[in-house]
C-alpha cells in the first residue's frame, strides 16, 4: 500500500520537475515537457540564456487511477511558480513554489478532499544543455479529508544527467533521447499508516521526440513538440513551454511492482505569466549611405541606408552620424527588419563629413557602424545687401503705409526672399517682391531696415535705416454727459456722452461718477456714436459727473466738464400711517359725493 501511495507523490515530483526541462517521455509512459529557446542562426530555437529573477508561473491539472481502480486522484495546481535564483559554475538553480487541491481517494480507508497541498523545492539544470542533473529539498505537504500529510524528497539524482533536447532545434528535427536511472531518497512523514524511509529507482529516456511546427499558442508564436501521448508548445518569446495536454493515457510504472501502473487520463498545463526577455541578438549593420555627395551648407539632403537586419526580427531603426564624431545624432523611425529608411539633414558649415549609420533594434540592440559616405559641402554665399529702404517717413498711428527697396542678386543664384524690420518690435519676412506695408500702434520714431535672405538660409547684412516718425493725437474732449440731473439712490439712472478724433480711430470712454468710483472702459465706439452708461448711488448727495475718451491706440483726451446730480433722501413710510393717510382720502372723497348728491 505504502508503495502505490508513494507513487503519487512520485508522479507529481516527476511532471513539476520536468515540465521545467524537457518535452519527453519517461521510460515508464510518463511524459514530460520541453524547454528550448532563442531564434538566431536562422534556427527555430536556441540554447537558452536564463538570468536571476527569471520567473514562469503555471496552472496545472492532473486527474488519473491506478490499473486496479483502489487508487484515483484530480489535483490541479495553482501559481506553481519557478524562478532562477543562481547561475553560478555552470548550473541553474531553480526554486520551485505552489500550492494545489483537489480530491483523492485508496480504496474505503482514505478518500476525500485534498486542500492546504503545498510544494516547495529546488532543482538543478546544466546550463550547456538543459540537462537535468537533480532536484533536491521537495517537500509537500496540504490534508486529505482530516489527515495532514507531509513527504520529504531528499534527492532525485539522474545518472547520468538527463538531455531530453537537441540544440540547436528546427521545425522536423527528430531526436532520440538516451535512457537515464532516476534514483529517489526521501521520507513520508505522515499519514502515519504510510510512513517511512524512501529509496527507489526509475528510469527515464528511451524514446524519440519530435518538432513538428510552428503556430500559434496562448498568444505566442510558438513549436510543437510530439512525444507519444503528449503534445507541448514551446514559444521562444516566454523562454518555456507556454502550454501542454496529453491525448492519451500516460502510464507509469515502479520498479518491484511490474504489473501494476497509473493511467494520467488527462494533464493539462498553461503559463499564467513570465517575466523572461529572450537573449536580444544585436541586428546587422546596414549598408553605407546613399545620398547627395555635393552640397551646399544650409541646404536640406535626404539620406538613407538599409540592410540593417535583426536575427530575432525584431523591427529596427537606424542613426545616422553626421559629423564623424562616433555618436548617433538621428534616429529614424522604426521600421521593419532589413527594411530602407531615411532621415533628412542640413549641414550649416563647409567641409568634408563622412556619414554613417547604425541600426538598433526595438529592444535596444546596436551594430557596428556602417561603411562612410564622404560628402562634399560648399559655402553658402549670402545675398548682397538691399538699399535703404524709401517711403513716408511720417505718419499716423495707425495707418498704413508701404516701403521698397530694391532687387538683389544672390551669388549662387539661389532664390531670394526680403525681411523688413520696422523698429518697433515687429518685422516681416519671407516676401518674394521687394516690398511691404506696415501700421505703427504707438507714437514715436522709429528706423525701418530690411535684408535679404536665400533658400539655403544665409541672409545679406541689414541695410540701412530709414527714420520714420509716427505721431497721434488724442479725441477732442467730449462734451459733458448727458442724462438725468436727479434721481433716487439705489436707482439705476443711464448716461450718453460722445466725442470725435482727428484721425478717426475707434473711440472708448470711462465715466467717473462722483461717489469715488468710475466705469471700466466702454467701447469701442466709431467717432461721434454715442456711448450709453448706468450708474447707481447708494448715498444721497450731490454729485458730478464726467467722462474722458481714449483713442483704440491709447492717446488720452482730458475730463469733460462735469454734469451735477442730486441724489436726496428717499422717505420710507410706516405702512400703517400709510394705510390710515389711504382711508382718510377715501372718507374725504365719499364726503364730497355726498354734498354733491345728497
């Protein structure tokens, strides 16, 4: 009984533990899973490269009998989690940690729900090619119906280590895997009924294995490995098998017991999360820059390079170094493997540049630089300078007015454009004709340049100035506000005022009301349309009231001659005199109805 008990414990070891690795079969029909990785060479899959922290997570689900029918188990695995945690003398350790339940049952003596199950340990794995050497520390523990259960797996030595893979791995590659004595030493420390000493040997090996392709699989480009009973797909992007299910029995066998073994009618495995990075093999570099070879300074050339392709086909972008310094100063967008891209430059000075270029791919993988493309700059001469500029030189704000100068040439017959600056802060450019207009929106003098500039950007020296003088007067003063010369407090009462300006600019007014306040400034208005403003006191009193005009470009005129206001004090009266004031004229008019109609 102890045995066949044991041999449970010995199925789920073996389908954690090899999950991990291998993607084969055990000698005795127990099947197990592949580990392969990488996509460089031009292969399907490479030896894999694992760093500390690498981590996979699984849900696993295992349901199956013994060939007597006394025995039956359903255990399903949640977050059963392996993580690299050394690398050191050529050897992965990897810890293992997860929980799982389910039911299980030995005949009428023990049945019922497995809860609380916990599994922690450690296995090793050659790093030159994913053999598996041992695990060591399993320990699970958990309760079926009311017994605790608790099994210590010393060790689980393979002699010699066992290779399931082949490296490299393609698409048809089959392989036959060499049959390998599995040695187990551990402990049942309970139930009680079943305790003991572990020593056992099995075998593994023994087969063929075989890639049949690539598809699909949760979410991953993945490859199908076919071993007997059981498919599993590894995806070089998770680093592991991303998911495996048998389509028929697996049987296993133990030493000392030749006619009797357990049917896995069903397995099932699927990576829940990873935070593995397969190795980023660095891209090609691209070929050498195609581009103009003969240029002026300051004018933009197009350059493009490509053949930059990545082994892991990841998409890829390439920069560009201008000046022959050894560093990148332009990326181009990403684009895909091998793919052509380009990227525009102006060089601002004569001389010799050699360009090249690098590509990198999405994952941050460099190449070595590209061969150089020598390309030639010639000066940039400017245009010549423009004559001072002619037109008014005195004016009225706010008005426009026009200025010439003349054509100029340009020495590398580029084509030329003119910039007027006007002296008061503004310029304006990119004309075509040799001329411009402008408005000032504020008095002063002011000195009127221009220069020319070609396509390639170098620009003639200023011209001389030309002094203008912009003048503007202010509104005439507005007459004094008319409206209301009395009126109640706390009453809104409504005020025009008008007035006109010598050069006909719009018009705003403010009002000042007496009291210590005034109005915002009201407009804008054409000259000689009335603006309307309300006011309220809140106090009686006399007041005045004036208003000034200001023109759209801020010239003041002076306070108009003011409008006096009376403002008295509004009598309240007590509602009852007032009722008894209203029947007193009521008795008077019924009085006089009388004498006259006695």
């Amino acid at each position: 009984m102890g045995k066949k008990i044991v041999l449970i414990n010995i199925l789920v070891i073996l389908l954690i533990g090899n999950i991990f690795v291998s993607a084969v079969r055990i000698n005795l029909s127990v099947n197990h899973f592949a580990l392969v990785t990488g996509n460089s060479n031009g292969n399907d899959a490479e030896l894999p490269v694992w760093e500390n922290g690498d981590f996979w997570t699984y849900d696993i689900t295992i349901r199956g009998n013994d060939n007597s029918g006394d025995i039956s188990f359903d255990i399903s695995f949640s977050n059963l989690k392996f993580t690299v945690i050394s690398d050191t003398d050529n050897v992965y350790k990897i810890s293992i940690n997860g929980v799982f339940s389910g039911t299980g049952s030995y005949g009428d003596s023990l049945s019922g729900q497995i809860r609380d199950g916990k599994i922690t340990g450690v296995e090793y794995i050659d790093k030159s090619n994913l053999s598996i050497k041992n695990l060591k520390n399993i320990h699970l523990t958990g309760k079926i119906t009311v017994l605790d259960f608790d099994v210590d797996i010393d060790t689980i030595d393979f002699s010699p280590p066992y290779a399931p893979l082949v490296f490299p791995m393609n698409v048809g590659d089959s392989w036959k895997v060499k049959t390998t004595v599995m040695k187990l030493k551990g402990y049942i420390n309970r139930p009680s009924l079943i305790s003991g000493e572990l020593d056992l040997e099995l075998q593994v090996g023994g087969y063929t294995a075989k890639c049949e392709k690539k598809e699909n699989k949760e979410g991953y480009q993945a490859i199908k490995i076919k071993q007997n009973n059981t498919n599993s797909w590894y995806a070089p992007d998770a680093g592991n098998v991303v998911y495996a299910k048998n389509f028929g029995n697996i049987k296993l066998f133990m030493w000392g017991l030749p006619d009797y073994y357990y049917d896995v009618t069903f397995f099932e495995m699927k990576l829940k999360d990873t935070n593995y990075e397969p190795p980023n093999d660095p891209p090609s570099a691209p070929n050498r820059p195609s581009g103009e070879t003969n240029g002026r300074a300051g004018v933009e050339y197009t350059y493009c390079v490509s053949e930059g392709y990545d082994p892991n086909d990841d998409q890829v972008k390439y920069g560009f170094d201008w000046n022959g310094d050894g560093t990148v100063d332009d990326w181009t967008d990403l684009v895909n493997s091998g793919e052509k891209a380009c990227k525009a430059h102006v060089f601002t000075s004569e001389g010799i540049y050699k360009v090249k270029a690098k590509t990198m791919d999405s994952r941050g993988a460099k190449s070595g630089w590209s061969p150089e493309l020598i390309v030639h700059i010639a000066p940039n001469n400017p245009p010549s300078t423009p004559d001072k500029p002619s037109g008014p030189t005195q004016g009225i704000v706010g008005s426009e007015y026009t200025y010439t100068t003349n054509e100029v040439t340009d020495p590398d017959n580029d084509d030329v454009t003119y910039e007027f600056e006007w002296g008061d802060g503004e310029t304006t450019t990119g004309l075509d004709a040799p001329s411009a207009s402008h408005i000032w929106k504020t008095k002063g003098n002011f000195v009127v340049k221009v220069r020319a500039r070609d396509s390639c950007g170098a620009a003639s020296a200023w011209s001389d100035g030309l002094q203008v003088s912009m003048d503007n007067n202010p509104p005439v003063t507005p007459t004094a506000p008319e409206g209301p010369r009395s009126g109640r407090k706390n009453t809104e009462l409504s005020y025009t005022a008008y007035t006109t300006d010598p050069e006909g600019h719009k018009i705003y007014y403010k009002f000042d009301w007496g009291d210590g306040t005034t109005s915002d400034w009201l407009g804008p208005k054409n000259p000689g349309d009335k603006i309307v403003a309300t006011h309220t006191w809140e106090n009686k009193g006399d007041y005045e009231i004036r208003v000034k005009a200001k023109d759209e470009y801020g010239e003041l005129s002076d306070w108009s001659e003011p409008l006096p206001i009376k403002i008295p004090l509004q009598k309240v009266v007590n509602p009852i005199i007032l009722q008894l004031l209203n029947r007193l004229k009521e008795s008077i008019l019924i009085l006089r109805l009388e004498e006259i109609f006695p």
